[in-house]
C-alpha cells in the first residue's frame, strides 16, 4: 500500500508541476551584454562556481587536476541542450 501511495503521489507531482523559472528576476530584453556578462555576475553562478571550488578542495589530487574539465564539460553540454 505504501508503494502505491507513493506512485500516486509522485503522478500527481508530475501532473501538476509548472514550468520552472532558473534566472527570475530578470528582464528578457535587457540586451546582449547583460546576457554576456550574467554568467559572471549572476549570484547563481557565482554561488555554484564557490561550491565547486570547496567540492574541489576536498577532493583528491587527480580530481582536483580534473574539476576544470568537468566544469568546463557540463557548460559545453548545458549550452548545447539548450
């Protein structure tokens, strides 16, 4: 019973879930050098490069040589599926 519950519960998360908003606050059109410069100045991306960076830390050597290519890789992809 407690399996079911969950799966219809889950069905009606995903039924009623709304489109999500990742930059809110923002203007549409406030023009190309504002989009140049968010990822630079966004608190988001500020936020998630200061988590990677003390993820970095307390990972080993290998990883650490190896973050910038991860990070570097997921906003290639990132941009890429969008």
């Amino acid at each position: 019973m407690k399996a079911f519950a969950q799966l219809l519960m889950a069905t009606g998360l995903m039924v009623t879930a709304t489109t999500a908003s990742a930059h809110a606050g923002h203007d549409a059109g406030t023009g190309f050098t504002s989009g140049l410069l968010h990822p630079m100045l966004g608190l988001e991306h500020l936020l998630t490069m200061a988590a990677i960076g003390f993820w970095c830390v307390r990972q080993s050597a290998t990883l650490k040589n190896s973050t910038l290519l991860f990070v570097i890789g997921g906003m290639v992809v990132g941009a890429g599926i969008a």
